[in-house]
C-alpha cells in the first residue's frame, strides 16, 4: 500500500518512458502520427513542437507542496458498479465507462501525457470509481483527489471511518487530496476541517479541498484550516464557457485571493462544447434534457461552437481541446475532463500542447459573456 512519504515522484522523461511502452509506434517523428501537415513549415520546428508537447505542464494544489499536472481526468464513470449504485445519475447522463481494457487505456494514455491528476469520490457508483482507480493506479504516479461524503445522509462525525474505506479502496496508506464534496447541514463546514486537519496531522491526506463551495463558505473552511496551520488546497466547481458563474458569484475572485486552486469539473459543458452535437445529433441519456441540449439553449450554444472551430483550426486542435485551453489560460485553474477511452484521454491533453492568443482569449470571452450571470 502506497503512502504519502513514499508516494512515487514522475521522473522529467516518464511521458516518453509510458509512450514507448504503451504505444511504441508512435515513438518516431516521422511515422504517420507524427508527420508534419502537408502545409506546415518548418520541419525542424516540427519536431521541436513534438518533443515539448509530450511533456506536461505542473502547478501545485493551492499553496501545498502537492504537485500535479495541470490538466486532470474525472473518473466519476470508471468502475463497476453494483445493485442501486448501477444507476447514478452520472451513469444515466454519460452511460456507463467502456469497459476495463478501456479504463486501462485510458488511465496509460493520460500519464504518458504527463496527465497524473485522476479525481474520483466515495460517492461515484457506490465506491466502485475509487476501487477501479486504485487498482489502476498500483505503483504509479498517478496523483489521486477523492471526497468526503458517501452518501446524502452521512454526518460529519463519520468522516474518519469513511476515510479510512476510502484508502482501502483506493489501496493507499494516504491521499494526496481529501475533498468535502458538498457542504450541507448534516456535514457542518467547521465541524469536517477539523477533521480533515486531523487526517492531515495523521499522514493519511496530504491536501485539504472543497467542492461546490460558495466564496463565504471557502473563507470558513480556509479560517478553520488556518488556524491548524493547514492551507486550503482547492475548490471544486462548474466551470466552463457555457457556466461561468465563478467568475460573477465571487468563488474565482476568493480562489486567487486566498491562493486556492479552483479545479473546474464538466469544462466541456457535458460535451456542448466539443462539437459533436447539434439540432440533429442530441447525446443520449440524460444529457439531453439540459438545457445545452435543447431549443434556444442548444441555438445559442451553436455560435460558441463555431467559434471553437474557428479558433482550432488555427491550431490544429479541435473544439473541445480550445475549450480546455480557455480554462488553462487561466493559471488557477484545473480543468478535469472525463476520458472513457485513451482516444479521449490523448484529446484531452492535447490542450497542454497550446497556447491561445489573449485575443483568441477576448474573443470567447466575450461570446460566452451570456453564460457569466
């Protein structure tokens, strides 16, 4: 079982180790993956771009001395559930994960990314996505965030037996981040940082986070966590072009005040940002009934999209991929796309490979200006 003092640091060349082991014959620069556009010039400047996009871009939970790449992968579909728990509703939004070869693939493509961050949650299919991840995450770098509670009617007062499962699960002696998934009155904001400060004293959690936290409540959790010495690592909420309330309802302006990550779940709207979707391609499941998905929601959302595309094919990338690019601009935040498959998982890192223009930066963010309220 791994624990924090012992957890595995990522060596600089890792990604280039994991690529020549999990897909080797993507190694040569000048094998079909590879190859340059047939209108691109420089070749030379090719290869360069090549070689410095298969390497990451690291930043810190917070003010911790976590490290963790920055772009992360949500895992909330890995795993396999059991009895109730095979009908959360994220499974009834996304459909289940494809499978566990695929799982695999998906978790190798990611960290020969340089993609280490995996957040997961008690909560996710009954603990299932926590027990996926930790089997695939068996003496690897992976950087795991999961969260606190299991269930609606949990009390604060189980979080140390409900920690303690958690680390079974995920085959740890430690976490690097425990998160509060949601604050409500069964689970008293004070009541649980003492708590996790207590895990933190302990050596079982390594970084302390929030999710779906207002500002006022970050400021609480962050006094009490003050107060034992301990940074508040993260907040974890909806953020994206099409959700940017963040931005207005003061929780951005808090993150960076107070020197907290805002880790953003759903960057891709639920997949409205990515393109696939239109009047005549609706996703299944219970995607569909959002507003993203429908009428005058799904119109407006068309412009963002075309903008996207617009935008991308100036870098060579894809909609989705400058929607996770907008995020990053932005260094304090982490987006956490989800990945069934490596083709997924290798899409979405290719958002590190790039940079937007402040410009190309302006020009989404007046579009979405909308979304802001």
């Amino acid at each position: 079982m791994l624990g924090c003092n012992q957890a595995l640091i990522a060596p600089p060349f890792l990604p280039l180790v994991l690529e020549r082991i999990f897909n080797p014959d993507r190694m040569s620069l000048e094998g079909p993956e590879r190859r340059p556009p047939a209108n691109y010039e420089g070749h030379t400047r090719w290869k360069e771009r090549v070689a410095v996009t298969t390497l990451a871009t690291a930043t810190t939970f917070g003010q911790t001395d976590v490290q963790v790449s920055r772009l992360g992968i949500g895992v909330m579909t890995w795993g396999t559930p059991k009895g109730l728990a095979r009908w959360t509703p994220a499974t009834l939004a996304y459909g289940a994960a494809d499978g566990a070869a695929a799982e695999q693939q998906a978790f190798a493509a990611s960290l020969a990314a340089g993609v280490t961050l995996f957040d997961t949650a008690a909560m996710y299919s009954g603990g299932a996505s926590e027990q996926r991840l930790g089997e695939l995450a068996r003496g690897t770098p992976a950087v795991i965030a999961t969260k606190f509670p299991p269930g609606l009617f949990s009390r604060a007062d189980s979080l140390p037996r409900e920690l303690e499962a958690s680390l079974r699960r995920l085959e740890r002696a430690c976490v690097e981040l425990y998160q509060h998934h949601f604050p409500s009155s069964r689970t008293p904001i004070a009541t649980v940082m003492e708590l996790m400060a207590d895990a933190v004293e302990a050596g079982k959690v390594r970084a302390v986070g929030v999710s779906n936290y207002s500002a006022a409540q970050m400021r609480e959790a962050h006094a009490v966590l003050a107060r034992r010495g301990i940074p508040l690592a993260s907040n974890q909420v909806e953020y994206s072009l099409l959700h940017r309330q963040p931005e207005t309802n003061g929780v951005l302006d808090a993150c960076r005040e107070l020197g907290v990550s805002l880790i953003a779940y759903q960057p891709l709207a639920s997949g409205a940002l990515t393109g696939k979707y239109g009047a005549h391609a609706r996703p299944s499941g219970l995607r569909r009934l959002l507003p993203a998905f429908r009428g005058r929601g799904q119109e407006a959302a068309q412009p963002v999209v075309a903008l996207l595309r617009e935008i991308g094919a100036a870098h060579g990338k894809s909609p989705a991929q400058v929607a996770l690019r907008w995020l990053l601009e932005q260094p304090q935040v982490i987006p956490i796309p989800g990945a069934k498959n490596a083709a997924q998982a290798q899409a979405n890192a290719e958002a590190l490979s790039f940079s937007l223009s402040p410009a190309e930066v302006e020009a989404l963010g007046t579009a979405t200006a909308a979304w802001r309220a």
